[in-house]
C-alpha cells in the first residue's frame, strides 16, 4: 500500500499542477516558439512542465518516505535544486552553456561528496579494479553530468524524455525491491507517478514541455539511481535474476543506453563534419525516425522498445561479462542506427497505422542528413 501511495501521490500532485500551469504560462507567454528548423511543434508550447514534475515529486516524497529512512534526502534536494533552479532561468531567459554547465558540475559534486554516492570500481570492466577516492569523485561527477545532458538532449519529440525516465524508475524500483531497499524503491515509485501524471499533458498533440528544468532532473535522477544500484550491487545486496557485482556496470548502462548511444552518436556525426559537438541540428535518432514517416507517438515507442530490449539482453545475458556484453549492446544500437538510415533513403514508403498520413518525402530524409 506505501508504494501504492507513493506513485498515486506523485500521479495526482502533477495531474492538479499542469492546468494551473498551462494558461498561466500562455498569459505570461513563457511558451516555446516553434521557430527554428530543430523545432517539431507547429504551435507555441508552454516549456515549464519541468516545475509540475519537480513540485509534484517533492511533495509525494516528504508526504510518503520518513526522512530518518533516507539520510541522502536533504543532498540529493540541494542537489536538484541547483540544476531545478537553471533549468528554470534557461527555460525563461535562456544562458550561456558555460553556466549550465557549471552548475551541472556544481550538482555532481555535492552528490559525489556530500552524499558520497560514487562510483568506486568498475567491477572488473576493461581490466580496471579499484579506484581511489579523487578519481572515484572525478568518474561520478563525468557519469552525472553525462547523463543530465543525455536526457537533456534527447527530449526532442512528445512524451519520448518522460516515458525513457518511466522505463528508469519502474527498472530501478524492482532492483531496489529486491535489495531490500524499500524507500528507494518508494522514491523511485514517486518520481514515477510525477512521470506518469505529466505524460498525460505531454502526448501528442502535447499541451506542454518538461523543458530543461524537466529534462536535466530526468537526467540527474537517473544518475542517482545508477550510483545506488551501483553501490548496492558492490556491497552484494542485488541478486535479482543472478545479478552479481561483475555485470553492475553493464546493467547500469543498459538502463539508460539510449540516451547515451544517441548523445555520443550526434556528437561524432558533428565533430566528422567539423563542427562543434554542441551545434544544434536534426540529426537525433527520433528525428531521423520522423523523417522517415513515424509519428511521434510510435517514434517515441520503437525508442523505448529499443531501451527496454537492450535491459533485458544485459539482465538475461549477463554471464557473457561485461567486456563482450556492452560491446554487444552498442553493436545492437549501431544496427538499428544504420537500418534507419538506410530506410531514410528509401523512396517507396509504405502506408501504414504506425505512419503519418503523409510520409516525408526523399528531399526531407535528404535534409535531415545533410544538417549531419
């Protein structure tokens, strides 16, 4: 019943949030233009869905976990709240990366120290043991910050980011269950709820954008919940589906692959066309899936898929070790990223329920590459 609760609370907390949100929000006109040649929305879109799932996750959390069960509470709220809080200003008045990323690194660091959750091994991955306690810091704060900007990035078509952060919080609270770590798993249910209750404003057509205050928590959160699984799995208490401490770290990454895989993907594709790894362009993958004639809704669904195949490979085969499984995994990805291409040339798109109306044509699958 607790955990009942604990999603239920974050569901309705968001559920009553949005509409109070939303006209407020296009009064004050602090919407996202549909300007650009990135943007895929036709109408100005309010951008502060961000502040429902942060305020709902808040509230469903002090009202369900004891505070004397999760002694990291206070850290990770300071944490979240530096990056709540920039992800605000850029939302409304934008800023500079620098600043960004400042106080991304800023958050890493008082998780990594305060709440001294880190990353103190590879579990034998790549040949690497033991690390000690300056590269430990320096390993997680890359790891957290990696991820904020991952999630960041891939919050490109409607309910893709939220959904991709659902998948995280419903993985991670049955390997908490089964650590015996039950407030994690509440506050895992939590965040799921607040996910939940803003996918049913965020789908399309989406009535609001979590937006940067939105995706780099998403981002955050799930970094959080790598750095616990991790830690847990080190002390051995995870042994759902034999999951030993050897396959932590391939397990880890599985769950949140996607977003990582398409990050390093676009980043490569901009550095090959000598441009700055940060340039804005249209060359994700849920862009390339659109281009091709995907909804959003069925973009975002084959993205999800792909993430949830590739947690499930690593769960099932994890006694292939974690050199060959993660090698694997990026071979599955790098697959499908080939098979989406070579579909994006292709002329004779079928009709299908699974498609738009009206497929893009050969000249929008070539744009969409030649922005690469």
């Amino acid at each position: 019943m607790p955990f009942v609760m604990a999603f239920i609370s974050g569901l309705a907390s968001v559920v009553f949030l949005i509409p109070q949100i939303i006209p407020l929000a296009l009064k004050k006109h602090l919407v996202d233009e549909p300007s650009g040649s990135r943007k895929v929305h036709a109408h100005p879109v309010p951008n502060l869905g961000g502040v429902a799932i942060f305020s709902g996750f808040l509230l469903s959390s002090a009202s369900c976990i004891p505070l004397q069960l999760l002694p990291e509470a206070g850290t990770l709220l300071s944490s979240g709240l530096i990056l709540f809080m920039t992800g605000i200003k850029d939302d409304l008045i934008g800023l500079s990366p620098r600043v960004k990323f400042m106080s991304q690194l800023t958050a890493s660091g008082i998780v990594a120290v305060v709440a001294d959750l880190r990353i103190k091994t590879f579990y034998g991955f790549g040949n690497f043991v033991e690390l000690d306690y300056s590269g430990s810091i320096i390993i997680t704060v890359i790891f957290i910050t990696g991820l904020i900007n991952a999630y960041n990035l891939i919050d490109g078509i409607d309910g893709l980011a939220a959904s991709l952060g659902l998948l995280f919080t419903i993985v991670y609270s049955v390997l908490f269950f089964e650590a015996g770590e039950l407030e994690w798993v509440m506050l895992a249910l939590c965040f799921a709820g607040s996910l939940t209750g803003f996918l049913f404003f965020n789908v399309t057509p989406a009535k609001i954008f979590m937006g940067d205050s939105g995706s780099m928590l998403l981002g955050f959160m799930a970094a959080v919940f790598s750095l616990k699984f991790l830690g847990l799995c080190a002390a051995g208490a995870v042994d759902v589906f034999y999951i030993k401490p050897a396959s932590a770290c391939t397990i880890a990454v599985s769950i949140v692959i996607v977003p990582v895989f398409d990050t390093i993907r676009v980043f490569l594709l901009r550095i090959l066309k000598g441009k700055s790894p940060f340039y804005a362009d249209r060359s994700h993958l849920h862009h390339v899936l659109l281009s091709i004639g995907f909804t959003h809704i069925s973009a975002g669904l084959i993205l999800i898929g792909l993430n949830a195949v590739c947690t499930l490979v690593a769960i099932l085969l994890h006694g292939l070790g974690d050199d060959v499984l993660i090698c694997l995994l990026f071979l599955i990805l790098l697959g499908f990223s080939g098979f989406i291409h070579v579909c994006c040339h292709k002329s004779n798109k079928k009709h299908s329920p699974f498609f738009k109306a009206q497929p893009a044509t050969c000249e929008d699958c070539a744009q969409v590459l030649s922005d690469r």
